[in-house]
C-alpha cells in the first residue's frame, strides 16, 4: 500500500501534464520538470536517507516518510505558482528515494523463504497498479474537480497508508547499517555494474517517452480522455510483473531481454499505428506488460550482486535518477521536435539495453 500511493503520487502527473502546464502558463516539456524533480531528489535521498537511518527501528522510518508524502500532496494541492508545485514534488523524490531503498527489500523479513518470491512480485505489483488505479483515477477526479482535487485525494490516502503502517507492520529494527562503503562495492563488480547500465537504459527509455505519453495521445491520436488508454497500459502492466516474478527466478537474462525489445517495438511502431484508436490501445497494452516486468528484473539483478539492503538502496538510487535524465531529455526532445519522434528515439534505448543484457553474463548462472 505504501509503495502502491508513493508510485501514484510520483506519476501522477503524467495523467496531468497538460492541465498543469496550462494553469501557470509553461509549456509540456517544462511541466515535465514535476516526473523530473521527484526522480532527482530519490537518487540523492536514496543512499543518504539509508545510511543517516542507522539502526533506526524501518517502520518508524516508513511512517515518518508516509507522513512526509502526505504533506507534499497538500502542498501541490494549494500552490499559488509552478516553483510551489515543484518545490512539493521534490518533497516526493525525498520520500520515494527513502521509502523504496528501504521498503523494496523487506519482502524477505516478512514471510518465509520460500514465499520470497511470490512476495516480491506482490510488493512490486505496486507500480503497474499505481497505473492500473492511481493515474486513471487521478485523471478522471481531475476531469471533475480539477488537478489540484487529484493531489488532495492523494494526500487523504497518504494518511490512510500511514495509519495502516502503524497498526499492521511488525517493529522491523536495523539488521545491520547501510554503509556507503557497500556501495561503491556493489556498483564496482561486474554484476553491479551491468544492472547499473541495464536500468540506466531501459529507464531512460521508458520515462523519456511515458512521461509525455498523454501529449501523444491527444496531438497524434486525438482523443480526448487518455483514461481508457493508461488503464489499458496499467492492467497489461500488473499482468506482466507477475508473469515476470515467476520468471526471473529461472530466467532473469532471457526475461529482461525480452521486455526492453517489446518496450522498444511498442515505441518504434507508436507513430506509425498510434494515429487510430485501437493501434494506440493495442499497444500500450504491449508497452505496458513489458516495463510490468523492468522494475522486479532490475531489482532482482540488483540483489544477485549483493546484500538485500545495500542492493535495494543501489537499485532505488539509480532507477530514480534514469527517471529524471529519461523526463528531462524526454522533455527537450517534445519541445524541440514532436511526440512522435520521441517514441523513436526512446525505442533506441530500449534496443540498445536488449542487446546489453543478451551479451551479458546471467547474474544466476542460467543461458537464454
């Protein structure tokens, strides 16, 4: 539930971008800077949040970052200008850099080893289910009540989240420091270095297109209402993190692959078929079920290179600055040249980390 509201309030304003950009006068790629701002902040607050902690008690550090989100979400909800609106967004990157480093990996803790697995994916299942209900349900409250009405509700069940952390998870203290030592460690060996890349890719891919997803939409698509279509996309995204929780156990390699070269189709053919309706929807359900399996593939090929904890801060760090490098050139490309030669570019990416992770060594030993 806690990742589930943090991954509704960080994409939020995909579903947004347009009413946002015109309510303080800024153009698209600039009102990119709200999916820029948290990504930013999250790498930087990953690691240092992890290791200020200490031996702090995990669920008292969960609740105190859900208590932070909420006030990030009122805030957003009564700015007077864009630099507020920005200003509340980094609060989020704060919270998803804290909350993830730390929560990502907790799954262990909290069931028996051989549910691990199953756990994981139901923890991960968290992103494409802030797709499936989060983002389609802020739109729609922001059709009705205007954008701002979408950050109240989230703040509302940011305080709901809360209350829940505190009745039903267990006292989790510290099994041991996170060091910054570890980390460099992590990131200096082979498997660390190649998850690294992988994810630098394949994110930078994904957000540098998903993020101005909804001005696609309405210029070369034209539609209206782009709910239908990011509930399409989120339901094909929950189909595929479960698909993918059962096959990285056996396969990561083989199922990384294949999910940046259906990402990177799902892209390339976007201008050509996303001019009607039902090409558009089609495939965005295929885009979808691809990234569904990216984050537990990363995460999982983060946790092959070392301990849970230091491995998941790694993971949370640079999946969130690969967010805000891919909005930001995402961001310079819409406004330089069109949506549609976007989605071309961003299928580059997603080829070129296809052809990283086919040529690398299985972090588990396994072959394609």
């Amino acid at each position: 539930m806690g990742i589930f509201v943090i991954v509704t309030a960080e994409i939020l304003p995909i579903g947004l971008l347009t009413c946002i950009g015109s309510t303080f006068g800024v153009s698209d790629g600039t009102a990119g800077l709200t999916m820029t701002m948290p990504g930013l902040l999250a790498a930087v607050s990953a690691p240092i949040v992890a290791v200020a902690a200490g031996r702090l008690d995990r669920r008292t550090l969960l609740c105190g970052l859900m208590l932070l989100l909420a006030v990030a979400n009122v805030l957003a909800a009564t700015a007077a200008s864009y630099a507020v609106v920005v200003a509340s967004r980094a609060l989020v990157g704060i919270v998803i850099g804290g909350f993830w480093s730390i929560g990502a990996g907790l799954a262990a803790r909290l069931v028996r080893p051989e549910q691990v697995g199953v756990a994981t994916a139901v923890v991960f299942s968290a992103v494409p289910l802030g797709s499936v209900f989060g983002v389609p349900a802020g739109t729609f409250i922001a059709q009705y009540g205007g954008w701002r009405s979408a950050f109240v509700v989230l703040g509302a069940l940011s305080v709901i989240v809360l209350v829940a952390l505190v009745v039903v998870l267990p006292p989790l203290p510290a099994e041991r420091p996170v060091r910054f030592a570890a980390l460099t460690s992590l990131a200096g060996g082979s498997t660390g270095r190649t998850a690294l890349i992988l994810t630098a890719l394949v994110v930078t891919a994904h957000f540098g297109t998903y993020t101005y997803v909804t001005p696609f939409l309405q210029q070369v698509t034209g539609v209206g209402s782009v709910t239908p279509f990011l509930l399409v996309y989120g339901v094909a995204g929950v189909v595929g993190n479960f698909v993918a929780g059962a096959a990285v156990r056996l396969r990561l390699r083989a199922t990384m692959t294949a999910s940046a070269v259906a990402l990177a189709s799902a892209t390339a053919m976007l201008p050509t078929f996303g001019t009607a309706t039902i090409g558009a929807m089609v495939l965005l359900a295929v885009w979808g079920f691809a990234y569904g399996a990216v984050p537990i593939c990363s995460q999982s090929w983060f946790a092959a290179a070392g301990a849970t904890e230091a491995a998941s801060v790694l993971f949370t760090s640079s999946f969130q600055a690969t967010i805000a490098l891919g909005a930001v050139l995402g961001g310079v490309v819409v406004d330089a040249t069109s949506p549609s030669i976007l989605m071309v570019l961003g299928s580059g990416a997603a080829l070129l980390a296809a052809f990283v992770s086919a040529r690398s060594t299985n972090p588990r030993g396994h072959l394609l």
